[in-house]
C-alpha cells in the first residue's frame, strides 16, 4: 500500500527557519505531495527547490492554504496572529514556531520526546494550531524531563550563550556585516554583537527578566506540566553560529548516582551525550551544527550542594530548536490526516 503524501505549506520559506524546514522535510523522507512556499510581498515568484521541483513563492491567503494538510508557521508572531485561524479553518493544521500562541491554553505546545500527546484531542484528532516551544525552551525540556521524571527537579538555574541565527537572517546579517566593518547607527543585538556577549535578549519586563528569559521559564512549565518548578534563566546573545549553549544547574528532590544521571541521559530520545574531559570532549556550537539532536556534556555534581548537578547542552537553534521540531511533530501526524 502506498503512503499517503501530504501538501505542506510553509510560511517564511525564504527565512532561516523556513528553509531548513525544507531541508528536514527532506532529510527525514517526509512525505510531500507538494510544497507551498509563502512569504510576504517582497518575495513573491522567489524560486525555491524541493526534490528536484522548483516552487514559486507566494504570499498567503485562505485559498493557499485551502490547499494545504499541514501548514509550518516560521514568520513572527504577527504574521502568526493574522494567518493561524484563517489556514487552520481552511482545513491545515498549522505548527507555529513563533511566540503567538505558545501560552493559549487552548493551544497545544509540543516538544515530541516530552509531550507529544498534547498535540491531540480526547477524539484522537489533532488540534487546529499546534505551537512549537522558543528554541532555548526546547533543548533544555528534552533534559530536564528524563531528569524530572526520575530525581524530580526541584528548581534550575540556567545561563544561556545564544546563537546570532536565533534573531533570523538580521541577526546573522549583523554579525557579518561588523566583522566585514560595515556599521550602522541602529543594532539589530542591541549592542555591537562582534566580540561581545549581550545580556539581552527580546524585551525586558517589569520583572527585571527579559521575556525570552520568562518564555523560557513559562514554557517549560506548561510543556512538563510542571507549574511550581522554580527556573531562574539568564539569556545571553554571543557571535557564533552552529546553536546555542546552556550551562544548567539542577536542584534534585531525590539523590543520584552521577554515573545514572550519564546513562539514562545517554539512553534518552533525542539526546547523544559527548562527555569525557580527558580527552576534550564536549559539545559546542560546531558540534551541534546542522544537527538534530541535543548535545550533553560537563555533567558532574554541584561541589556544595550533593542532590544538585551541573551540566552543559548544546543544539542546532535552526535545528530542535525550531525546524526540527516541527517536522517532528508534523510526523506525528502522518497516517492521523
Ligand atoms: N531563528 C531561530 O533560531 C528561531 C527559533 C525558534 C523560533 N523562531 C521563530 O521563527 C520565526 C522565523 O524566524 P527566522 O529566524 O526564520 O527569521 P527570518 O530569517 O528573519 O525569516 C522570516 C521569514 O518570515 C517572512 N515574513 C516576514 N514578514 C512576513 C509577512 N508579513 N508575511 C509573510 N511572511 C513574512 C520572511 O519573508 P521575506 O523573505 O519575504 O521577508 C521570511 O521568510 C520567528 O517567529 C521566530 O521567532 C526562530
């Protein structure tokens, strides 16, 4: 029996995200009947590539996404606003990656190694918008939750050291653009990013924390269904490409072996732990580059605190921590459309 194929439509198919999307998709042997490629009015008729096919990009509209199963959502929140109710009413179940509906208690927000049943209804069919986690979120839950699940975590202390490619192609194009020493008065990182670090990430809120750093401690918690776990982030903007780093220090209720901790990480989905200092090796942004999974090393035990352990992740930003993901969940629903 053949395998059904499914028409994707994917908004913000000339960004970043969007086009490894289009890689995934591919890589993964997703099956694709057609691919929509939408973007906005500045890059209509754009010529985009898939197994051999040449697309011609569109800007989006009810009738586009008539034609569409699936919808891959990758062009901010206000696009995300504007398009999300309009495609899933014309029949495509769209997957967000932006920040829009992420908190809507009535939408789903997904990371298929942690909740990947959230994303149906008590019918077994999908829900209409299904939201994919901010990518500092996703590689830190993919973690924590075999952690959780065995030691319960009792509060985490996380510092990011994040990717220029998590502000999208102006956030890349910065970085080049002052290596190559062409300034502008205005900073897409707020700050010259070329051998900086910027402690800043999104907007600050009255709290004191950014709302990438709030993103990142209220996600996780409606991802692990976890609502008093304590999450204390600090986001930090740094010039490298390849992904972003997290140094995460967790605070168990149960006491560990630091040799268990290794194994069941080892032996989770999603995860290759690359852990031994006497030979270098951990992971780092060229580790992860261009790859799916989420990278674990420097795992040992707080000096001061014994039911507390540090350790150091990595992952593709474009990768699990957006595109990835998506078509991850998007495979979840290959037979159910
Ligand atoms: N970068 C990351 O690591 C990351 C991780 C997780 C989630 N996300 C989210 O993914 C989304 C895209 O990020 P990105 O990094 O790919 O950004 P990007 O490289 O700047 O790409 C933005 C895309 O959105 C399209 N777009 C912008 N305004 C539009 C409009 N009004 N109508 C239709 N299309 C429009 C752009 O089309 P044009 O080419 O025509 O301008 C482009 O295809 C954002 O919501 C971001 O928060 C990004």
């Amino acid at each position: 029996m053949t395998q059904k194929a499914y028409s994707v439509a994917i908004l913000g198919a000339t960004g970043l995200v969007g086009r490894t999307m289009l890689d995934v998709l591919d890589e993964r042997d997703f099956p694709v009947s057609k691919i929509i490629p939408l973007a906005s009015e500045r890059s209509r008729g754009r010529e985009v590539a898939f197994r051999g096919t040449t697309y011609h990009t569109e800007v989006p509209s009810r009738d586009v996404f008539s034609q569409a199963d699936i919808a891959l959502f990758s062009a901010g929140a206000a696009t995300s606003r504007q398009w999300a109710s309009v495609a899933a009413d014309a029949g495509a179940v769209v997957i967000d990656n932006s920040s829009a509906f992420r908190m809507d208690p009535d939408v789903p927000l997904v990371v298929p190694e942690v909740n990947p049943d959230d994303m149906f209804r008590s019918d077994g069919t999908p829900a209409g918008i299904i939201a994919n986690p901010n990518c500092s979120t996703i590689q830190m839950v993919v973690v924590l939750k075999p952690l959780h699940d065995r030691y319960r975590i009792r509060r985490v202390v996380v510092s990011t050291y994040q990717s220029v490619t998590g502000k999208g192609k102006a956030g890349r194009d910065a970085l080049e653009d002052e290596l190559a020493g062409k300034t502008s008065g205005s900073h897409v990182h707020v700050h010259p990013i070329a051998f900086n670090a910027v402690p800043h990430i999104d907007v600050f809120q009255e709290n004191g924390y950014t709302k990438e750093e709030m993103k990142m401690v209220n996600e996780t918690r409606k991802i692990m269904g976890a609502d008093a776990l304590s999450i204390s982030p600090t986001t930090v903007r740094i010039p490298v490409y390849g992904g972003h780093g997290e140094a995460l220090n967790i605070e168990f209720e149960n006491e560990f072996e630091q040799d268990d901790v290794t194994g069941l990480l080892a032996e989770s989905p999603g995860i290759i732990v690359e852990d031994d200092p006497s030979d270098n090796l951990y992971p780092m942004p060229l580790t992860a580059y261009e790859k799916d999974e989420v990278f674990v090393g420097r795992i040992r035990r707080d000096y001061w605190h014994p039911r507390t352990l540090n350790m150091w992740i990595v992952a593709d930003n474009l990768r699990k921590g957006a595109a990835t993901n998506a078509v991850q969940i998007a495979e979840k629903l290959v037979g159910r459309l």
